[in-house]
C-alpha cells in the first residue's frame, strides 16, 4: 500500500448556514457561523432544551438524548404551534446558485435510542409556514424505527420517501456519521452520501420543485413543531455540525468535509506531495503571514486522532515544504492545516 495523503480543494460552493457546537457559547441558541448570513436559533426548551456536550472523542455536539432535554433548535416557522417562540433573528437566505434551486445538506450526527414519541423529526430546513422543506424523519407508519425517512416539499407538491438508509443507535463515545444530502432541482433528484462514500442515488421526488425567490428561515434541529411541552415526537440523539450550500458539493468536496471530521474549522491546504528517500514531503504554495502545519493520523474515523508532525512554519507567499521527522509511514495519512 503507498503513503496515503489528503489534501483538500480549495474551491467550495457557497456556504448559506454552518452550525458547529464547537463555536456555540450557550445552550439556549445555536448560532451560524457563515458570515453572509449571521443570525441564530433558538431553543424551544418547555421541557429542557438539547444540552450541548464534548465527548471522550473530543466531539462537541448538542443532545437530546432521554435524560438531556426535551425540545430542539427552531427557526422563523411559528404554524407548529403555541410552544414555538422564533426569534426573529433566524438567518435568511435564498437557494439562488449557480443553478437555482439546488442545494447540499450536510449533518454530523448519532442516534442514541428509539424516537420519544410516536413519531421523530431528526432535522431540516424549511421556510415561512413550511411552503417549502427539506425534512429528515422516523416515522412510526412502518415501525422501522432504524431506517431515515425523507421529506421534501416545493411548489405544492409534497413526496416522503421512507426507510430509504439505515441509521442504528450508537453509544455515547461511538464515532458521529456524516451524512450529505444534494439535491438536483432540474431532475428533482437527491443523492444521499454517508461516511464520505454515495449511499443512495437518485431518489426521485417528481413535481418538488425549489424556487429560488423562496427565502428559508427555519431549520429545525431535533424537534419540526415545538409545540409539546412534554418534548414528545423528537430525537433521540446527537448532533455536532449542520452545513447547507446553495449548490451540490462534489465528491471531492464531500470527502473533504469527511475527513475535517465533525467540528473542523479550518481547510486544509492544496499540496502536492514529493518522497524524499524514506522522508514524505508536502510541497504547497503559501500565503503571506498565515502559519502552516503538518498532521497525520492512522484513524481517518476518528476526527481527533489527528497529530502534529514537525514544527509550524510562517507563510511567505511562495512555494514551501513541510514533512514527517518520523518518517515515511505507509499506515499514515497526511494533511496540512493552516492556522
């Protein structure tokens, strides 16, 4: 087997919203970290509300697991009734790309337990009144209460798609699944990935249609309709970092994202790589004043296996080079993070 190495591409769609429980200060509001579309949402907690926690994985998620809070994150839909309470600071944004309309779904998550309640809405994204949605459930019509059921709703047209992938319980320190879900609005077509790999393709939901005048201001995590004080019809999980883009990711792009693992904040950089006798050298063009360093890792499971390798180097806006003192390691994966 050859040196296994990892470098991610710079180029990615626009980012509309970012939730990392990372970068979240409270429990009581979740906030979005793409700039272009600041704002936050707020919990509905009437029986607690999801309790934000860091795993021995290094992990920090939010959880509304049995015994860790009742209700979810909201948005700017108030139709679920009188326990939603918006906050009018949701961010707002269009799915205006380069083509219209469609858009990439991205979630790190764990189910801990069966749902609370007949019914479970995991996550999603909708706009004013949920004319138009993007809904992840655990329906109770089939009792299969360990396969995802997909919903999405546009232009009057509503279809569900059930049991389309598994999704078993895991422990509390079992690793998150990272799953991605693009949509083709001219085909009417998502694509669903897990773990970084396609794992089911062209769903087909005939007639849903996106417009892009349409403005989303509700994604709701947890919980779709806050509106039961006693937490009922929710999730039974946790969930660490929510992405949606205006356009449908590659699967470079997907990758990549993987591999960054659950509350990654930084790209790693383009490089190329060069094997120096038994030394790997990572050779990449840099930018002025920016710090540089090397990681490997022999997990590319677990997000915080990733360790430093030799010392930080200051960029100076031309070609540099980074490698492992340790050596030429075929077990190894490598990447170069800039601080």
């Amino acid at each position: 087997m050859g040196v296994c190495l990892w470098f991610a591409a710079s180029s990615q769609a626009a980012l509309l919203v970012d939730l990392n429980a990372a970068n979240s200060g409270s429990n009581t509001t979740w906030e979005n970290t793409a700039t272009a579309f600041p704002g936050w949402y707020e919990d509905d907690d009437q029986n607690g509300g999801p309790v934000k926690n860091t795993d021995v994985n290094g992990v920090t998620y939010f959880s509304t697991a049995t015994a860790e809070g009742g209700q979810g994150f909201i948005g700017g839909d108030d139709s679920g009734g009188t326990q939603q309470h918006p906050s009018g600071n949701e961010p707002q944004f269009n799915l205006n790309g380069t083509n219209p309309g469609d858009f990439t779904f991205e979630v790190w998550m764990r189910k801990r337990g069966n749902r609370i309640g007949p019914t479970a809405t995991i996550l999603g994204m909708k706009s004013a009144n949920a004319d138009e949605r993007f809904i992840l459930h655990l329906w109770d019509s089939d009792g299969a209460e360990s396969l995802m059921d997909i919903g999405v709703k546009a232009g009057g047209t509503s279809v569900y798609l059930v049991d389309q992938f598994n999704f078993p319980n895991r422990g509390a320190t079992d690793p998150f699944e990272h799953f991605v879900f693009t949509w083709d609005n001219s085909a009417s077509t998502m694509d669903l990935f897990h773990e970084g790999t396609n794992g089911v393709s062209n769903m087909s939901f005939p007639g849903v249609t996106f417009s892009a005048l349409t403005v989303f201001d509700g994604t709701t995590l947890f919980n779709s309709f806050a509106n039961s004080a006693s937490g009922n019809n929710r999730f039974n999980g946790d969930i660490a970092r929510v992405r949606i883009h205006d356009e449908i990711l590659t699967l470079d792009n997907i990758v990549d994202n993987f591999l960054l693992g659950p509350n990654g904040t930084v790209d790693p950089v383009d490089a190329d790589a060069i094997t120096l006798e038994d030394v790997v050298v990572l050779q990449y063009t840099s930018n002025v004043a920016s710090v540089y360093h090397l990681e490997f890792t022999t997990d590319l499971i677990n997000s915080s296996s990733w360790q430093r390798a030799g010392a930080n180097i200051t960029g100076d806006g031309n070609i540099q080079f980074l490698y492992d003192p340790a050596g030429n390691d075929t077990n190894k994966a490598y990447r170069i993070i800039t601080e």
